[in-house]
C-alpha cells in the first residue's frame, strides 16, 4: 500500500500545483470528512481494490428518501481516503438518484470520458484531477463512488441494508 500521490513534475509551475493537490489530500486523508459507523443505516456497502489494498464500508442513513447521513469507515491509501471523505461531503442531502448521478459524473470524470470540473459541493474534488494520469490509481480514487452506487442499486433492488461487495478491478 502506497501513501504517497504519485506524480513528479518538470515544470516548476505545475510542481507547485501538485504540492497544492498534494496538501489539499493529506488534509482529507489525516482528517476525513464522515467517518465512521451508522447503527441501523439503510446502506451498508463494502468495495475492494486489490491492486492497492483499499478497502472502504460505506454506510447510507435516508430520511424522506435523502442521504440523510452519510459515512464510510476503512483502511486505504490516501488518495482512496480523501476521495471517500469528498464522496460523502459530495452526496449528503441528496436524494438516491442525485447521488448515483455524481457519483457515475466522478467516475466518468476520473476515466476522462468528460471533462473535469469541480462539483460545487465539493471543491477540494479538482485535488483529485492528477490522479487520472496514473491509471491504476484512478481506481482509488473512484472505489468509494463505485461503492455507493452499488450499495443504491442493491437498495433499490430490494437488498437494502445486505452488505455488498463491489471489486474494482474490472472497472
Ligand atoms: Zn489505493
């Protein structure tokens, strides 16, 4: 399991920017957003990256059919931890479908299917831009998005509140 963001850069601009990114990472990584169990959460979903070793739990509270509480709990590298900690900030309040949209927007985002953009309630997401450069990172970076989309399909599906395991490798 690597700690470190990958990526050296040349050009001292662009080096100064990765520093930035690099920080704004850490930050989310030493001190995540949400983290932790929900009792009782109507969403409890499990994904696996074993390329690195990230594991994360992803738990979803819902209230009038919105993520009224939104947590995840892990062990993972830093990039698969800050990405969690911006996924929960990123999909509390919102409804299931809203909430699947970011996160199927993030993944496509992450796979350079569409451009990227900072979402506005996450900001700190454009940290996580560089990330797509190295390929097999990028499934840190996406494996809690992933994860709670599958937890919101197994719940629509009926298996809502079933632990479900999601492997990121053939994503
Ligand atoms: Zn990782």
């Amino acid at each position: 399991m690597a700690d470190e963001v990958p990526g050296t850069r040349t050009h001292h601009e662009e080096a100064s920017l990765d520093q930035l990114y690099r920080d704004v990472i850490f930050e989310h990584y030493r001190r995540p957003h949400n983290k932790g169990v929900i009792d009782g959460a109507e969403i409890v979903t499990k994904g696996n990256n074993p390329v690195c070793g990230d594991r994360v739990t992803i738990y979803g509270k819902l209230k009038d059919g919105k993520l009224d509480d939104v947590r995840f709990e892990g062990k993972a590298c830093a990039i698969c931890m800050a990405s969690s900690s911006m996924m929960t900030d990123a999909v509390r309040g919102k409804s299931l479908a809203e909430a699947g949209a970011v996160a199927d927007k993030f993944k496509a985002m992450m796979r350079n299917e569409v451009p990227f953009e900072a979402l506005p309630e996450v900001p700190d997401i454009e940290a996580l831009e560089g990330v797509r450069k190295f390929s097999v990172r990028v499934k840190c970076a996406t494996l809690a998005w992933t994860t709670l989309k599958n937890g919101i399909v197994e719940y629509e599906a009926g298996r809502g509140g079933a632990s479900t395991e999601v492997s990121c490798t053939t994503e």
